[in-house]
C-alpha cells in the first residue's frame, strides 16, 4: 500500500514478490498463523483480492486511471475472482463426491466400480494453485507500468485468463457422474458382501488422534500371526495413511451408524488397545466378546483405567498386570484377566552380558509431558537435560541415542523447547567428537563402509517405495481401496527389505556418533537391540526394555524417593533410580562396563517373568490360547441366546390351532409335538425366524 501512494513501481514490485513468497512459506511450513489469519478475515482470498486491489490503486496513482490498461486490469481481477466460485465449487463436488463411507486395504471391493482419481496436481491444494495464476497478471501490469508497454500488460492478463479458464476444462470431467465414487448403500453392500465371504472371527479395532497410530501399529504383526481370520477396523481416516504395512484386511468406518450396521456376526473376539469414546459402538455388540489388550504394559495409571469394567476380559502381558488391578481396586474381577505375555517383544535381542561396540551406547527415552502438569509424567522437563550433560562429560566414552516420544510437545511448549535443546547439544557433541583425532581416524577408516550403506540405504528406500506405490501418484482414499490388495511376495520382500534397511541404516553412521532417532523408522525395539542400557522414565518402553535383559535407569521425576518410588512402581525394582540432576548414573555406566558391577542383574530376571510372563510357552502361543478360549466364551453364549430364543417363539405365542391341539394349555408335551410337525415354510414361522435373529443380533433386554 505504501508503494502504491507513493507510487514507486519498483518499490510495488519488490514488495508485492515478498507478499507471494511470504504466502507461500507460510503454507508450504502448515503455519498455524495462516489458520489465525482466516480467522481475523484474512484468509487466503481476501489476500489476493487485497494485492490485486493494491494493482488498482497503484495505477490510479500513476494518473493511468483513464487509460485501456487500467480497466483491462479491473475487468482481469473481477473476472478472475468470479472464476473463483466455480473453480472451488467444482473442486469440492469432486472431493466430496469421491468420498466414500469407508477406505478399505486388502479388502476386494471389484462389485462397486471406483474409477480413477482426479490427477493429484489438480486437486492437492487447489485454492491456492488457482489464486496463484494471477501472477501473470500482476507481472504484466506492473511491467507496463514500468515501461508504458502496454502489450505486456495485455498479454499478462490474457495469460491469467486462459490459465484460469483451462483449469476450469480440466476439473469439468471429473465432476461427472461416472468419474465419481459409486453411492454409499452400493459401497456398505460391497463391503457387507466381502464381510460374508471371509467371515472375520477377531477384530483389532482401533480410534484415536493422528499421533496415536503407533498404538495401533505396534499390533499389526501379531494380528498377522493370530489364529482365525483377522479383520482391523478403524474410524479415522487421517490414521489409515500411517498405518504400517499389513497384509490383514483393514476397514476404516468414520460413521459409527455404516459400523453398527455392518455384518460383524462371524466375529467371536474384538481386541482394543485404547480406552476411547468410539469404542461404545462396537461394544454394544453382544455376540462378541471384547478384550482390552492396551498399547503398553506400565505402571501408568492409564493402564488400570476404571473404563475397563466394559470389557469381558483385560489380557496383560504377565502378573504384574493382575496385581496392578487388584491393587488400584478400579472394579476389575480378577477372574476377568488373562496373561498372555507380550508378542510384540519377540524382536528384542537378550543382552549377552557385553557391550556391543568399543564403547557403551546408551539409549535415552523419555515419555511425553501427558495432559496435566504432573512432575512424574516425564524426566524431560526437569532432568533431561541433566541426563544427557553427564552422559556426555562421562569419565569414558558414551555414545547416546535420542528418542523422544512421539507426543513429545504437543501440550507443553517448555516440553517442545527442551526437546529442541537436547537434540542441540546432541548435534554439537557430535560435532566436537568427529574433530577430535581418535574419533576422526575411526572415520576415517569406516568412511567406505558408510558410504556402501547409505547407497545401500537408497536403494532399498527406492524399492521399497515401488512396492508402497500400488497405483497412482497422487490417487485418492477410493481409488487406493481399489488397488490396495494383499500381496504375499510383495509383503514378503518388503519385510525383507525392512530388515536390510534396519542394518544398513546403523551402518551408515559410526558406532561412536550420537543420534537423534525421531519417526517411525528405525522402530523402538531397533534402538533397544542397538544400546546397551537404557533411561527412560515410567511408562510401558520400561516394561518393554526389561525383555532385553539389559540394565536401565528410571527418573523419578517427582522426587518421592527411591523407597517410595519401587514400592509404587514395579517396573522399577531392578533400574538405577535416578534423581533430577542425574548423579547416579555412574551406577548405570558401571553396571555395562563391568558384569561384576552389575548388583541388579538377578532382580532383572525376576521382574521379566514377573511383568512380561514366562518364555514358554511363548507370548504368541499364549495369545492365540487365550483367542481360542474367549471364542469358545462366545460361541456357547449364543448358542444359549439361540436356545432361550428358539424356547420362547415355542410359546410366547399361541394360536387357535395351537391351543386345540393342546400347545398352551399346560401340557408339554402336546406343544413339543406341535412344534416338531409345525410347517417350517409358513408365515408365521418366518416371521418368529426373524425376530429371533434380531434379537440373537442386538441383544434385546427380553434375551438379556
């Protein structure tokens, strides 16, 4: 505005390119202020009204209000901005209009057609791709301006235009009715239909945030591994995209009415790894039984949640779970828990009593902030920092790896900002250690073999996306329910190639270099089997540690004590405990250094059996078991439904012919007989069909 008064076109000029890159910075970082701006009515098109406004005003200034120039340009941006409504109108058809009520993987939906998405480069940011063909526009105007040529002017705006209106052409197909999703009965009737044919017997199902995915990813490999036919069931869409590779279908259903009236009736066992609101839909469903399996095992009072009592059975990993129960006496019968150990941790390497490399790896791994200001909640905001100084200043070498949990500053800024500090003085340790000539000769001598594995990495990394790619770039959620079907050979060597990622990716970099671990590759249990020892604070990554053997720390954030602190937290018995300022992890590097240092080796052993389970038989046996046993659970309550039910329709309603022939009147045996010669094709007969099923189905109070 100030180079228009003035005016100055170059100043414009200047000013206006900062206002197009500031926009485009601000987007391309997901900037929460651009959200701020809509909300204070400066949104993303007012913006570009108000610089082609500024257009305007600057040529009146310039004394061109008379001129051809100055209303080619006013009639551009009016008919430029009226494309506007057309263009998101046809934009917002298509997206909506392709939507359909579920997004499915490894399920074979070939009864509905889904055709081709929209090319991505059409509709992946669509306002602003359209807003920004005014670029043309303005550089012309401006040019002629400048310079009195006019022609530049005119062929700017002309450029706009024709931009503006082709994109137009191109969004017209994909509004038309064989280019959209089939309708939403066409699609639950496919899904219904896929239902009846493979007939899931256990369900994983899982809601939660888009942070929460891991909860869910972390079961993914013993659904695989579980006995009968697996089915995940899932409600948010934004959380189908970071599932991890899975050959076990998967259906997402947003609308809890599409999910209650899905045919789930071959399903006998639904697992649930979070306590979340979504979960009363498919808990209403009696000819299941529901499991609460969690997505962890510590000492958290998020796993002795009251909400519990809804579930027919809670499984924890060994008998510290039971115990945990019993002891928080939130309501939970101890006959309705089960212990199946935890299958997840089979990757886990036991620790061979040794350190793994020339100097010890310590893995640090704190818990997030958590969603009050509890001081016990995480070591992060109070120790983390002074946990990571005397690891570094260690009398001997230490190297560090860094994982922080992924929730880590989502609530809490001094959280997000302490995090930002270790992995600082992570960076500049790492530095600092590579100029120094010990570690400088290391380099040196293993540059060869980490250039081999990082072009290794690489090439795994391209394969393995070729292998994601199953259609399109750029396809949509139905158009990837399409492609996405299960592969054994391709699942196969993406497993195989996962693995040779893994070993490549820690040989890429030497064993002396701290590092800073974040996202869903390299896994947890990877950096456990690369360290050594471990400090974390409570949370179900102690319970998981424990499985290795290895020694570990714990902070005891709120400063109860180390008496105070064992006796309310199990996981704790056999790690150092440390205080905020971290003085006692000498006793940590003593216990890796030398097994003879190493006072907690036994109580290690115990507390594994104790909070993990036995070895044998193995936490997968003893899942499938308990699967086993539950189903069973499930099977005999219906069929005593069935039974009561089928009682009731001999009875309940007695007709003429019934009464005379003696049904009703007292006599047993007369409405057996009657019964049993009843013609089974009748009306009638159908209908007391029918409304047993129904109730066998909902589970009516009169069943109940």
């Amino acid at each position: 505005m100030l180079a228009a008064l003035i005016p100055n076109v170059w100043f414009f000029a200047a000013a206006t390119a900062v206002t197009y890159v500031a926009d485009w910075y601000l987007h391309q970082r997901g900037s929460y202020l651009v959200n701020r701006l809509g909300k204070v009515r400066a949104g993303l098109s007012i913006r570009f009204l108000l610089r082609q406004l500024m257009v305007i005003l600057l040529l009146a200034r310039l004394d061109l209000a008379e001129s051809p120039l100055f209303y080619a340009a006013v009639a551009c941006f009016l008919l430029f901005y009226g494309l506007q409504a057309p263009h998101g109108a046809m934009a917002t058809l298509s997206r909506l209009r392709r939507t359909m009520p579920v997004v499915t993987r490894n399920v074979d939906l070939h009864a509905v057609r889904i055709p081709d998405a929209p090319p991505g480069a059409l509709m992946r940011r669509s306002a602003e791709k359209m807003l920004h063909l005014d670029i043309p526009a303005v550089v012309g105007v401006l040019i002629a301006a400048g310079t009195g040529e006019n022609v530049i002017g005119y062929a700017g705006i002309g450029l706009t235009l024709l931009l503006a209106l082709l994109y137009l052409a191109l969004l017209v197909p994909y509004v038309r009715r064989g280019r959209l999703a089939p309708p939403a009965p066409a699609v639950l009737k496919a899904v219904d239909s896929w239902l009846r044919e493979y007939q899931p017997t256990v369900v994983l199902y899982f809601s939660g945030s888009n942070e929460s995915a891991y909860q869910g990813n972390m079961w993914l490999e013993t659904m695989s591994r579980v006995e009968g036919r697996p089915l995940i069931i899932m409600r948010e869409r934004g959380l189908v995209p970071q599932l991890a590779e899975t050959s076990v279908p998967v259906i997402c259903v947003p609308a809890g009415t599409h999910l209650m009236n899905l045919d789930l009736s071959t399903v006998r066992v639904c697992l649930y790894p979070a306590n979340v609101g979504k979960n009363i839909h498919i808990l209403r469903v009696p000819t299941m039984k529901h499991v609460f399996i969690g997505h962890g095992d510590s000492d958290k009072l998020a796993s002795v949640n009251p909400f519990s009592k809804v579930y027919d059975e809670v499984w924890t990993a060994g008998r510290a779970g039971r115990d945990r129960y019993a002891l928080a006496d939130v309501g939970i019968r101890d006959e309705d828990i089960v212990e199946v150990g935890r299958p997840q941790l089979e990757p886990i390497k036991s620790w061979t009593g040794a350190v793994k490399n020339p100097i010890p790896t310590v893995l640090y791994a704190p818990t997030w902030e958590g969603w009050d200001d509890n001081p016990g909640n995480t070591s992060l905001l109070l120790a983390g920092e002074n946990i990571v100084r005397r690891l570094l200043n260690a009398a001997d070498p230490v190297r560090i790896i860094y994982k922080p949990h992924p929730f880590t500053g989502i609530r809490s800024a001094k959280a997000k900002a302490v995090n930002a500090r270790i992995r600082a003085m992570l960076e500049k340790a790492a530095a600092e250690r590579a100029a120094e000539p010990r570690w400088a000769k290391e380099a040196s001598s293993a540059a060869a073999g980490q250039s081999a594995a990082k072009a290794e990495l690489a090439r795994i990394e391209a394969r393995l996306a070729q292998l994601a790619a199953t259609g399109r770039a750029g396809g949509d959620d139905a158009e990837e329910s399409r492609l996405s079907l299960a592969d054994p050979v391709r699942e196969a060597e993406t497993v195989r190639l996962r693995a040779e990622w893994n070993d490549a990716y820690w040989r890429s970099f030497g064993w002396w270099e701290h590092r800073t671990v974040t996202g869903a590759q390299p896994k947890l249990y990877d950096c456990f089997n690369e360290s050594d020892a471990m400090v974390s604070d409570i949370s179900s990554v102690v319970s998981d540690f424990i499985a290795s053997g290895k020694p570990y720390a714990v902070t005891d954030s709120a400063a109860l004590g180390a008496e105070e602190f064992k006796r309310q937290n199990t996981a704790v018995r056999a790690a150092v405990i440390l205080s905020n300022g971290a003085e006692e992890l000498d006793a940590l590097l003593a216990a890796v250094a030398d097994p003879a240092a190493d006072t907690l080796a036994g109580a290690r052993r115990d507390l594994k059996t104790y909070l993990l389970g036995p070895d044998e038989p193995t936490s997968m046996e003893q899942f499938n078991a308990a699967v086993r046993a539950l189903s069973a659970k499930a099977e005999a309550r219906n069929l005593a439904v069935a039974q009561r039910i089928g009682e009731q329709a001999v009875v309940a309603v007695p007709d003429a012919e019934a009464v005379t022939s003696g049904v009703g009147t007292g006599d047993p045996q007369a409405a057996v007989e009657a019964d049993a010669t009843a013609d089974p094709d009748a009306p009638e007969a159908d209908a007391a069909e029918g409304e047993a099923k129904a109730a066998l189905s909902e589970g009516t109070p009169s069943v109940r």
